[in-house]
C-alpha cells in the first residue's frame, strides 16, 4: 500500500512547466496563518444573504408567531428550539465557510520537492499547471480559490468555499440545520393561520392583519424553498459520503482507486471517530482516530 504522497497518475517534467510564476495567484488572504477566507464578490453577496434570510425567519418568528401568542409555555419551547437550531445553522456556516477545505500548499511542484518524494522508477506525480502545486489523488483544481482542493465536492456558493476534505462535516451540519428550522418555521406559520381564521386577525399579531399575512407569505415562501434545496443538499451529501465519491468524482465518472470501504466508516471519516454527541456540533473538529483517510488499491 502506498501513501498519498506516493500515489500518482500523471507527469511533466519540462523545466519551464515547473516554474510557480507562470501560474495565476490565489485570491489575498493576508498573513500566513490568518483565517481562511475567500475574496470572491459573488461568494460573499451569497453568504450575507444566507445571514440576512435567517434572520428574517428570526424575527417573524419571534414577533410575528411566537410573541403574540397566548401559551406561554408554547412561545417558550418553540423559541429556545428554533433560535438554538438557527444558532447551530450559522455556526456550521460560519465554520464551512472559514475553515480550510484542504487546500493543497501552492507553488510545491519543483524539481527539489519532487526529487524530495524519493519516487520509485516507473513513478509519476500529477502537477496542477494552474497553481503549481504537486496534485495528490482526489485533488480537484477549484477556479474561484485557485487552489487544488484535497476530496473536493463542489464549490459553494452559499458558504463562499469549496466543499472538500476538512469541511464537509460542517457543510453537512448546516444544510440539516437549516432544513429542520426551515420546517419548524412553516409547522408554526400553518398553526398560526390555522389559528388567526378561528380568532380575531387583530389578536394574533401585533402587527396590521396585512402586514402579518404579507410577513407569512414571504416566511412560507422561503422556508419552503430552502426546505427543498437544503433538504435535497443533505440527501446528496450524505449519499456521497456513505458510497465515498465526491460529487466532482460522480460527474466526471472517475475511475475508483481507493480501497471500498463500510458507509460507517466513511461517515467516521467525515464527522469522526468514534461516533458520538459531537458529530452534530459545529464547534468539534473531526476526531478521525482510526478511520483512514486514505486507503488505496494496490
């Protein structure tokens, strides 16, 4: 069995070809060691209105359906529920979106480094001609980081990062998080109508009869689409860790060079190991103990 830096698939060994100048730059992230973040305008426009989004929900919720009502015992479990999974929701956020995915170190593909490999004859390394770097076996080059990406799945918009090796947990983490509280929300609007036809439209709401079908349209409108979308997200995240296939790996029909492995284990992987509490916290970084990252067909 070979290690991942051993492992290889193609080579080019023109000394020009090896230069680091020739390749585009990463986009600015500051000093070595600073958090990781990604300059993209779009990326970030996405992430603001992800914030932005959930906390409309917020407020609806809070003033719109809870508030006003008249069990207080209601108002109070549905409250510390939602706001606890919508915290949870923008910490995964916020973690998939500064954690470094697995960015492979740039501008590593010269003669020195790979004279270092110590490769055997008949060997070959895969360099990446866009960011210069020594490609490792399901390293994808990613246009918006500029970066080669170490299990890449897609990149994201909503989060303004790829989706790879060291943050899918957390990606995961937040499109159940805002799948379960887009559902939450439309539960306590459908109860909330169902209760303003029996009563008064002015007792339900401190706010106009109007204005307070208005806010729960737009909340039902974007609970539900975000129900779907994150819900489906979810389905095909899971999906892809439990076969062990990135999405790039699916779409492109890549041939499997990875030893197969239970769905169990490929979910320790990811979330870590050994199961417990802490694969649903944003705050815990995968524990991968003995789940192998890599394990390859010899």
């Amino acid at each position: 069995m070979k290690s991942p830096a051993h492992r290889t698939r193609d080579i080019e060994r023109q000394a020009g070809y090896l230069k680091p100048e020739h390749c585009a730059p990463p986009p600015p992230r500051g000093n070595s060691g600073t958090m990781w973040f990604i300059r993209d305008s779009c990326g970030i426009a996405c992430g603001v209105i992800t914030w932005l989004l959930v906390f409309y929900a917020e407020f609806v919720v809070v003033f719109v359906l809870l508030l006003p009502a008249k069990n207080v015992a209601y108002s109070l479990f549905n409250g510390v529920l939602f706001n606890g999974l919508a915290f949870l929701a923008l910490a995964s956020h916020a973690r998939a979106m500064c954690t470094d995915p697995g960015a492979v170190p740039k501008g590593n593909a010269t003669k020195e480094f790979i004279e270092s490999l110590q490769l055997k004859p008949g060997q070959v390394v895969y360099k990446c001609p866009k960011c210069c770097s020594i490609k490792p076996d399901r390293a994808h080059h990613c246009s918006v980081c500029k970066r080669c990406i170490k299990k890449m799945d897609h990149h994201c918009p909503w989060v303004n990062n790829c989706v790879g090796e060291n943050n899918q947990k957390f990606f995961v983490l937040f499109t159940m998080y805002i799948a379960l509280i887009s559902f939450h929300a439309l539960l306590m609007a459908a109860f909330h109508f169902v209760f303003c036809f029996e009563e008064d439209w002015a007792k339900c709401s401190n706010f106009s009869p109007p204005t307070t079908v208005i806010l729960l349209i737009l909340l039902c409108f974007e609970g539900l689409l975000f129900l779907i979308f994150t819900a489906v997200m979810f389905g095909t995240q899971v999906h892809s860790i439990c076969t062990d296939e990135t999405g790039i790996e699916q779409l492109k029909k890549e041939e499997r060079r990875w030893a197969k492995k239970s769905k169990w284990m490929n979910m320790k992987v990811v979330f870590g190991h050994p199961f417990s509490i802490a694969w649903l916290s944003p705050f815990a970084a995968p524990d991968h103990g003995k789940a192998d990252l890599y394990q390859y067909i010899v």
